[in-house]
C-alpha cells in the first residue's frame, strides 16, 4: 500500500535507522533505497537493513526521486531523506493517513519547532511574495513527504533546484490537496555558512523559476539569472574550487573512454542540428552556431540518453572510493559533459562553454583553457605526479622531471569540437 523511496549519498551510518522506522508500519510494502554513487559503503548498509537497493541513473535527489518512483508499485509514495530521524515509530502512517483517508494528495512533515534559518530567511518570505497561499506550510522545504501516486505521476520531477520545495509548488498548480503534518522529530539547524548559501541559492532559484511559469514574474527576469548562475557555475575555476585540497585528481576523456558513440552527434541528431554540426564537426565556433536557438533543456534531455560504456559508472565510484577525485574532460560542449559527469558520479567536467540567453543556445562559445593540465596543477596546487589520464588523446603526468614541457607541448593546440 506504500512505498517508501529513500534517496541517498554517503548515508551509511544513518540509513538503517531511516529504514528500521520505514519498516515499522504494516502499511509499508517495499522500503527502496536509491544511492547516488555513494562511496561509503551506503549500498552495502542498506541491503544488510533489508532495502532494495536502486543506482540512480544521474546524480541529484531529483533524478534518484523519479528513479524511485518507476521502481515504486504502490499507490502511495513517501519521500525520506537518508538522514531522516523521529521518535515516532508510526511516522509513515500518519504522514500517508490524509492521503489513505482520501483528505489530501501532498502531505509534508514538519517537526513542530521553529523554522530553521534557511526557511525563515529564504523560503518563507519568498513564498509569501510570489505564492501567499502556500506561505502557512511551517517547513516547505521538507524532504519527508507522502504523495499519492496518480498526483505524482502527473507533476514534474527536475534534476536542478530545491525538488521538494518545486513539486509543492507544481502540486498546487496541478489542483492537488496539500497538508502538513507534524511529527516527532530532532533537527540540526548548525549548517556552516557555506552550506546554507548555496541552498539558498537553489531555494531561491526554485522559487523565482515556479514564479515565472505560473505567470507571477516576468520569465525574462528569471531566465537572465539562471543563464548567468550557470555561466559563473561553468567556469573551471569555480568548479575546481570545491575540489580545492585534492591529493589525486584522475582525468578521463567523456569522448573516448565514456560513451559508447560520438555524444556531441548523438545530441545534435537529437535536436535536429546533425547535418550543420557533422559538416563543421572540426570548428568549435561553427559548431555552437549549429545549435543557436536550441532550448537548453532539449541539450540535457539528449545528452541523458547518450549510451554509456558498460562498467564506467561503476570505474568512477571505484576511482573516487579509493581517494581520487574524477574529471570528465570533452572536446565538446560543456553542457553535454556535465550531464555526463552527473550520469557517471564525476567530481567535475571540462568542455567548451556554449552561451545561452532566454535558456537557449545564442550560437557564441567560450573555448576550453589551455593548456587544461598546467591549468589544473596551478588552481589546485598540485605536481603533475598527482594527475592521471585515461584516454589516448590524454597524456598521463607520471613524473616531475621533464612533465611541464611534455604537458605543455601536448596541450599546445586548441581543443577542437
């Protein structure tokens, strides 16, 4: 009768908690746990507390939500996050009690205690401007929710954003009735700063992108910020940053070693832009003038269904378990390498940076670094024995004497798409 669908990563030392509460209501016919890539041991935990455990096809909540609930046979799914924690061993039950009984659609847990910083800062206020009616739930931004499965087919589950914050939103829109319920549960509102400005940031993205499609703001408005929070979050210097303190960072080439054919014409025939692209396959400039006009999102969406090598999801976890942080570096777009790095659980991905304005593609691009290797030792202060390669259009840095000149030399020409 319900399903319950816990995303997770790197949870293993809370997950059998999460699950021993989910297996508590008779009500619950299947506990699923979808792991994103973990690497400590989070699959293993899960099976031993008696979960069946499902990869996620791309990294984020959002995606492990959807892939959750294509596993999922029941008619009521409930959401908790890896972390989850209550004294209440008959959680499950109340939270699906309004939707069993017929009252409501959308039930979201809240703990009873005062809203944290990130809600009464960011969403609360933010919901009373744009979405007054949505503004009493204590807690909107709670990832322990129940839903029933026809709602939850019908709504939209996105990869990027705030996904929990966004499908109360849609479920609004869609008619659904929503409730909010309290549960007996601790919370730690100790985040570090850093943490909570760029949750915030997704809070707020979420918020003013649900604004603009529901006719309460301007789309352009929306649409100029998304281009330029993308644009700044493209730059490698911005995504090396989080990797900043590396001992090991391993480079694998997305064109050769990762997908089993030419992604960047695997997307273009797609979008209906094979024939332009595959005539200027060897000019980067030529190319992203190919793909002017093309909404982002059907970018994504192709590069989601580029076929991948067998095993190299698996390759990347086991590189990243054993201490490395993983790279995917292309000779193409950036937009297509990073919906790959996410496929396979990267740390990061390099390619050439294509423009968007209005979420489409304006035809400019901004061509990769080089030389990339000298430029990854430089932002990471690392040695050129800490970098290894794989893919033949790749040379490995295997020692110091003799490597910035062999680094430099390989790295001399512009990558070309």
């Amino acid at each position: 009768m319900i399903s319950v669908v816990i995303p997770t990563h790197n949870e293993s030392a809370s997950l059998d908690t999460v699950i021993w509460l989910a297996s508590q209501s008779p009500l619950v016919s299947e506990i699923l746990v979808v792991d994103d890539g973990s690497t400590n041991g989070t699959q293993e935990a899960a099976m031993r507390a008696g979960a069946r455990v499902i990869p996620s096809t791309v990294l984020g909540r959002g995606g492990s939500m959807a892939d959750g609930l294509r596993a999922a046979t029941s008619e009521v799914v409930v959401y908790l996050g890896g972390d989850f924690n209550s004294a209440d061993d008959r959680v499950i039950e109340r939270m699906a009690r309004p939707i069993l009984g017929g009252q409501a659609d959308l039930v979201k847990a809240e703990s009873g205690q005062k809203s944290n910083r990130l809600t009464t800062l960011t969403a609360k206020p933010l919901l009373a401007t744009f979405f007054p009616e949505l503004a009493h739930f204590n807690e909107p931004l709670s990832g322990a929710v129940a839903v029933h499965r026809p709602l939850l087919e019908r709504l939209p589950i996105e990869l990027d954003g705030h996904v929990d914050l966004a499908m109360l939103i849609d479920a609004h829109f869609a008619g659904a009735r929503l409730a909010e319920v309290t549960i007996s549960a601790p919370r730690d509102d100790r985040q570090p700063l850093a943490q909570l400005d760029e949750l915030a940031t997704e809070v707020v993205r979420t918020i003013m992108h649900r604004a603009a499609l529901y006719g309460r703001l301007s789309i352009g408005q929306v649409q100029t910020v998304d281009d330029a929070d993308r644009r700044a979050k493209a730059e490698l210097s911005a995504m090396l940053h989080r990797i900043k303190g590396c001992d090991r960072v391993v480079l694998i080439d997305m064109d050769t070693e990762l997908v089993a054919q030419d992604a960047l014409r695997f997307v273009a025939d797609r979008v209906g832009r094979g024939g332009c692209v595959a005539a200027n396959r060897t000019d980067a400039a030529a190319v992203s003038q190919c793909l002017e006009g093309v909404p982002r999102e059907e970018l994504v969406d192709a590069a989601r269904q580029v076929p991948l090598r067998p095993g190299v999801v698996e390759m990347v976890v086991e590189l990243r378990k054993q201490g490395n942080r993983v790279g995917v570096v292309s000779e193409g777009f950036d937009v297509v390498a990073e919906t790959i790095r996410r496929r396979v659980f990267a740390d990061f991905s390099v390619g050439h940076h294509l423009h968007f304005a209005g979420g489409r593609a304006t035809g400019a691009v901004t061509q990769a670094p080089e030389p990339l290797l000298i430029h990854l030792m430089e932002h990471l202060e690392i040695g050129p024995e800490q970098i290894v390669t794989v893919g033949h259009r790749l040379t490995a840095a295997c020692g110091i004497q003799g490597a910035m000149r062999q680094l430099a030399e390989q790295f001399a020409e512009p990558m070309l798409v």
